[in-house]
C-alpha cells in the first residue's frame, strides 16, 4: 500500500489539460476586459437596448474572447468530472483522493441524482420548490445545500475511519496517507490527512456535518416561530407594545454577538440555570404559536377546535418539559426520556436562538406594517374576523415569500453563528466533530499543517454558500409570480 | 431635526444603561464571582474562604448597588481588612496623602483594573483601540472604494455577464465568514507548506519562507503590507460582497428610473449618464449600509484579531472575557455598544441630509 496521489492514474494525463485550459482562461479572461475597458473608454459600448435598461452586445473580439473563455470552463470541468468519475472505474490501488472521496460519497450522489429527477419531472406541480428547477442558480444553490443534507443523512456510511479515533503515527500526516499498521478490512488511508491528534480529517468532516446540520435548521426554526409570535402583534397592533417589543429587539440587536456568546455560552452559566430560563421562554413561544393558530382558525367549530388545540398543548408542553427542563414526563413510564437536550447543547441552542429572532421580529412586523394596508386585511375586519386570524390566516401566508427567503439565509448565518462559537471553543465538547472547533483546533499549526483547518473551513463555506444561491433563486423565481 | 436627534440620543443612553446592566449582572453570577475569587487568591479556596474574599472585596453588595458604584451614581464601598487596614473601591492606588474621593465611577473617569492585564482598564483599552483603529482604517480604505465599483459596476447594467460574475463573486465572499477566509489565506498566502509560497521561494522571487506574513503580532511596531495585508483582506472581504449587493440593488433600481432614460434618449453618452445621472443617486443607500456594517465589522475584528493575534480590542475581549475579567468587560461593551449606536445616529442623520426627498420637521 502507498500514499494517494490526488488524481491517480488519470492524474498524467488530465493535469496538463487542466493546466493548460487554466492559462487560456485566464488570457482569454483578461482580454476580454481590456476589449470591454477599450470600449467603454471610446464610448462605443451598450448601443443596442434591449430589455428595461441599456445591455451591451459582444461583438468582433470579445465575442471569439467568450467563446475562449467558455470552452476553458467546460474542459477544467470535463477534467474534474473525469477524475472524479475515475474513482468508480479504476482498480483501488489507480484512484486518487478525489476519485476515493468521490467514491464514498456513493450514496448522496445517489439520492441527488433521485431527488432532481423527480423535481425536474414533476416541477410543475410542487409550486415554489417545483419553480426553484426553472432558475440555474437557484439548482446550484439547492444541489449543494442537499449534497450536505444527504451527506450528514448517511454520514455512518460515508466515514472512512472511527472520527474520534487516533491511530499512532498518523499525527499531521499530508492526505491521501497510508493507515500503519492497518487492522484487517479497515480503510487504508487518511484520505484527507489526519489532525493534531491523529484523527481522520475526512471522516471529522463529515461527521461535522452532521452536527452542524442537526443544530442550525432547528435553531432557525425555533428563531422564526419567537420572531413571528412576536413580530405579528407588533405590526399589527403597534402602539405601546410596538415600542416596548421594538425597543427589546434592538437591544439584542445594539450587543455584539461575540460578547454575548462569551457571557452566556459558559460552563459557570450552565450552573447558574439561566439558560433554562431563556428556555422556558424561547420555547413556549412554538406551542403558543401552534395552540393561537388552531384556534383562530376552527373557532367557529369547537370539537375540531378543542381536538387540535388539545393535540398541540399535549404534545407541545410535553416536548416543552423535556426540553426545557430536561423533565420528560415519559421518562417516569419507561426509564428514559423521548424528548431530552444536553446542557451544553441547550445552552448553545437558546443563545443562537436568542441572538437570531430580533431579526427574525424586525422583518416580520415590517411586512405586516406593509400588508395590513391591504384591502383584503380591511374586509376581514370588516367581517368581524378577530385580529389573531387576520394576523395568522391572512397576513402570514402573503408574507411567506420574503419569509422563505430569509429563513434560508438565516440558516446560513446560523451556521456562521455555531462556527464562530465553535472557533473561540465554547459550549462545545473538544471532541466534537463540528466544524468550527476542527478550524479553531486546525489552526494552531496553520502554517505547517493546512489541511486539517482548510477541509472544514471549505466545507462550511460550501454549506453557507449554497444556503445564499438557493435564497437568491427562490427571490428571483418569487418575484415572478 | 434637533428634536429627533435628542430623542435618539435619549434611547441610546437608556439602550446603554441597560445593556451594561446586563453585562454587570452577567459577569457578576454567583459562579463567575467564586471563580474569579480562586483565580484573584486561591485555586483551593474553601466556600467559606471565598465568601469572605468577595465581602472584603466589595462584592457582598446587592448587585444593584454594585452597578450604582461602578458608574459613579452611589459611593464606593469601604471596609477594613483582617489585619484592620481601610480598603475600599476608592482606596486602591490612590497616591499616599491624598484624600480619596466618594465616588469613583465610569462618570468620575475612573474605570477600575484589569485583573487579566494587571493595569488600569483605561490605559489597556486606550492601547488597544489605538491597534483597531489602524485595523479599521486599512479596512475602510480596503472595502469602502473596492465594493462601490464592484456594485456600481454590475448594476450598472442588470443581466450582463459583469453583472453576473461580479454577483456570484459578492454572494461566495457574504458566505464565507472571517474565520474560514482567513484560514483559507494563510493556507494560501502565509504556509511554508502549502499555497503558493514554497512554489515563489523555489522561483526565488521572495526572500522569506513565505509571502505575507501569517500573524500580525508584528504589526504593532509597524505596519508593512505583507504583516497587514492577510487581516485586512479577511475583514474587508466579508463587508465587500454584502456592500457591494447593497449598491448593485441601489444602481438597478436608479438606472429604471425615468430621468435616466430620458437622458438617454436625448442621446447623453452611457459613461455621462452614469457618471453624472445615476452614480450621486444611487450612493445614498449603500451609505446607510457602511454605517451599519460597522457593528458586524467589530465580530469580524474580535476573530481576525485572535486568529492573527494581533492585540487590539476584540483581542482584549476575548481576554477579558476567557478570563470573567469584569472591569474589563464591561468597557469593552461600553466601547462596543456605543460604536453601535452611533453608527446608527449617523447613518439616520446622514440619510436626512444625503436624501433630498426626506425632510424632518
């Protein structure tokens, strides 16, 4: 067994294509801005119109230029694709790292390539989502952002090696190393090298996501439910509560994030009990939520009206007590608990949620300032319908879309958030595989030893980036409606 | 306008009150005080021992109370230690002869020491803005210019292929955060081991091992572009696409505007109309935005600032904070939250004034 090289056996032969078109890119790309510069300096540039403003038309030069340019992408593409495809083909001492990370990766490329075929057959009837197929940036965006749903989804089966696990002699070693002294039908290499403490750099980082993608989404569930609880009323109703609600909202916001963090997200505050404070709080907004929005709705009805509001007070207050208080009813029946939260993850979650749903609030009062102007607001008043339906019925479903938008990009910032914690080491395990502690252990050696800080660090980054395309795509494809 | 602004000014102080309430009380939990007792005398204090360190130390005062001395509205309390010397929250490095004075509080200038660093918290926190504000400076220079002609020219004309790179480049730089564009950085610019460094030692082109320099320790002697440019460019990059998409939606929606296809149609060249009709029109939003971008830029700093360790402000935050040094602490939110609320006084009063349309009573 030897050391991988990062292409393989294709490697001889792809590298120099890939070279090549890179440097064809690069010229072709700069000349095309010395034609455009040219053009612009003699004012020959944007004469013809088309559309609502003024577009320019390549022409002569550039256009070749493009044609250059465009054709380089597609081969430093094709040459990826080949590589990585190569990891399928070729007999395991011929993969690269890429072809063996390619390969692991079997079972996302799988479920991807199953959740698009889908989408894009049947876009036309799932509304949004189905809409989302109709925008590139939009599928770019939702592809990267599935890749690491599926990725944490099967993570168990993705891993090379045991995350928590040191092998001796493996201590910073480069990617694509070779295991010493291998036990029998383990994987044989590091494929991504190993960390300061010998670990698997590969298999930590996708583990990471898996915890990243448990905390962040649910986090930013929990923010939008206190902002829109919140958020409603207050543009609703405005007046007092309007400027007391606001006046909170913006002293969370006027806090830096970090000091907060440092002041809440400490071993000394989980003693205290403060955070199942904030708790008790944060999280009765939800079954509040749930319990107004049935009985706006069926109260006209009150069997249908008591059965859904009862079904939310039962499940949500016992979901409330595990989680809150760490008291699961349950756990007196059968010895455990169902519904649970470890300390330090409670603490970390309420203090995401805490920092995330001002912004949440801000924007929801503002669109309902906006859309309570609507006639349709003023004829449900004037049917006697009571204000926590019109808020609820009304104003939140034509507030979704904007809603939706931000939902993903705060998801995104949520990630940043758990990141930056991560990074200055708090309210997680040193052992965690999340990736904000991996970066913060990773780079210490830095200078020495990138890779173990960079896979994380470029993994988050993908994450967030394609939270960000995939909330672009679907404003675009809203704004079309 | 005058009303407006006394009003603002009025919820700011009211803002800081309480949030530096808020940080008093946090800081001054029960477990934060035992653990700063054990670190001030200690490790092995017993809770008997502690308790009486904190009441001779001034700590056994309701909490209230505390946060009335500390801003100088109640005096500092005194006591007499064991060995029947006075002590007191005025008492301490007060020069021999002098009187000392009832109150000794933020109001009065006084703002107590710093158990970490060992000094008093002004002469820190003055060192350590000094360090940040060359920090900010370069990065205003940096990203202000940088992300006005990168909005300006995409939504200078929406849909162009311009337009498109320069947005995919501002939507990837708003998603990486500075912890992972710094590590990317110094893994590109600043490894002996990796990026491009090795490759221009060999070419012989730079003397060092490296080409920038991986931490900005250095720095704070004197400032050359290769200790400054990686911190810098980690700051700077996140503010650039998040301002820059800011001024591209501005500049789109002024190069719709009527007045501007007038212009062209009277046959006023492209650069004219832009120069001279849209661009004045279409800074006054992205204005606000940089205003506002300030409190972000003080998270970026904190984890630039540990990342290069470069000691300014957001380095003796996380100091301070490591360590529950709480005079310490709460100057550094007095400091933060007053960047805050500024910012946001001027980016309001700013918008009046840049803003034609806007006219307060």
């Amino acid at each position: 067994m030897e050391n991988l090289s990062w292409t393989g056996a294709t490697g001889p032969f792809l590298v120099p294509v890939i070279t090549i078109a890179a440097v064809v890119l690069a010229v072709a790309v700069a000349g095309r801005i010395l034609v455009s510069l040219a053009a612009w300096a003699t004012g020959t540039a944007a004469q013809t119109a088309s559309g609502p403003v003024l577009m320019a038309r390549p022409r002569g030069l550039g256009r070749t230029l493009d044609l250059v340019a465009q054709v380089a992408i597609g081969l430093i593409l094709l040459a990826i694709l080949l590589i990585a495809l190569a990891g399928f083909i070729l007999p395991v001492q011929s993969k690269g790292i890429i072809g063996w990370a390619t390969l692991r990766f079997w079972p996302v490329w799988a479920a991807l390539i199953v959740t698009f075929t889908l989408s894009i057959r049947f876009k036309r009837r799932l509304g949004l989502y189905g809409k989302l197929m109709d925008s590139p940036v939009g599928m770019v965006g939702l592809g990267i952002v599935l890749f690491w749903v599926f990725t944490a989804i099967f993570a168990s089966a993705i891993i090379t090696q045991d995350p928590l696990g040191q092998l001796s002699g493996m201590k910073n070693v480069m990617p694509g190393s070779v295991v010493k002294n291998p036990t029998e039908g383990a994987f044989a290499w590091y494929l991504f090298g190993g960390d300061h403490l010998a670990r698997d750099v590969f298999s930590r980082m996708v583990m990471g996501a898996q915890r990243v993608l448990q905390i962040a989404p649910a986090a930013t569930v929990f923010a939008f439910m206190v902002g829109v609880t919140l958020g409603l009323p207050a543009g609703y109703f405005g007046g007092k509560l309007d400027t007391l609600l606001s006046f909170l909202a913006n002293l969370v916001l006027a806090f830096p994030v970090i000091l907060l963090f440092y002041l809440l997200v400490t071993p000394e505050m989980v003693q205290t009990g403060i955070p199942m404070y904030f708790a008790a709080v944060l999280f009765l907004f939800p079954v509040i939520f749930f319990a107004v929005l049935f009985n706006s709705r069926f109260k006209t009805n009150p069997p249908r009206r008591n059965l859904y509001v009862g079904v939310t007070l039962l499940l949500g207050l016992w979901a409330y007590t595990g989680l809150a208080f760490n008291a699961d009813p349950i756990r007196y029946l059968i010895g455990r608990p169902i519904f649970s939260m470890d300390p330090n993850m409670l603490n970390v979650f309420v203090s995401v949620v805490f920092v995330n749903s001002p912004g949440v609030f801000r924007i929801v009062r503002g669109l309902v300032m906006d859309i309570k102007a609507r006639d349709y607001v003023a004829a449900g008043q004037t049917r006697g319908e009571s204000p926590w339906y019109i808020m609820l019925w009304e104003i939140l479903p034509n507030a979704r879309g904007p809603l939706i938008v931000d939902f993903c990009l705060r998801i995104g910032y949520t990630t940043i958030l758990l990141g930056t914690l991560g990074f200055f080491g708090l309210g997680v395990s040193p052992e965690s595989p999340d990736w904000g502690s991996t970066i913060n252990a990773g780079r210490k050696l830095l200078s020495m030893f990138p890779h173990p800080a960079v896979v994380p660090a470029v993994a988050l980054m993908s994450l967030v980036l394609g939270l960000n395309l995939l909330a672009d795509g679907l404003r675009e494809e809203s704004l079309k409606d | 306008m005058l009303i407006f602004v006394l009003r603002r000014i009025g919820v700011m102080i009211l803002t800081a009150l309480v949030l530096t309430f808020v940080v008093f009380y946090l800081t001054n939990l029960p477990p934060n005080l035992e653990k700063l007792a054990k670190s001030e005398a200690s490790a092995r204090m017993t809770d008997a021992q502690v308790d009486s360190w904190l009441a001779s130390n001034g700590f056994a005062q309701s909490t209230l109370v505390r946060y009335g001395e500390w801003l100088g509205v109640l005096p500092g309390w005194t006591g007499t230690t064991a060995d029947g010397k006075a002590t007191g929250r005025c008492l301490n490095r007060i020069p021999a002869g002098q009187t000392p004075p009832s109150y000794c509080g933020v109001l009065q200038g006084n703002w107590g020491w710093s158990t970490v660093f060992k000094q008093p918290v002004s002469e820190v926190l003055a060192r350590s803005l000094g360090h940040t504000g060359w920090l900010m400076l370069w990065v205003m220079i940096v990203m202000v210019p940088t992300s006005l002609i990168l909005g300006v020219l995409s939504g200078m004309r929406e849909g162009s292929r311009t337009d498109r790179v320069l947005s995919t480049f501002a939507i990837a730089t708003t998603a990486t955060p500075e912890y992972v564009s710094g590590v990317i950085f110094i893994a590109l610019f600043a490894s002996a081991t990796a990026g491009i460094s090795p490759w221009l030692n060999e070419m012989g082109w730079i003397e060092g091992k490296t080409l920038f320099q991986g931490t900005a320790t250095s720095a704070m002697n004197g400032l050359t572009f290769w200790n400054f440019g990686l911190p810098v460019m980690t700051i700077a990059l996140y503010g650039i696409g998040y301002i820059a998409r800011m001024t591209r939606a501005s500049m789109t929606e002024v190069m719709t505007q009527q007045y501007i296809r007038t212009a062209r149609l009277k046959g006023v060249p492209f650069r004219t109309v832009v120069m001279k009709h849209a661009l004045r029109n279409a800074l006054i939003a992205p204005f606000t935005v940089i205003m506002l971008q300030f409190p972000w830029l003080l998270n970026g700093v904190v984890i630039v600032e540990t990342l290069f360790n470069y000691k300014g402000f957001g380095w003796t935050l996380v100091q301070a904070a490591g360590n529950n040094d709480i005079n310490m602490l709460l100057a550094c939110s007095v400091v933060a939250v007053f960047v805050v609320l500024v910012t946001q006084l001027i980016s309001d009063i700013g918008y009046v004034f840049l803003n034609p349309r806007i006219r307060l009573a």
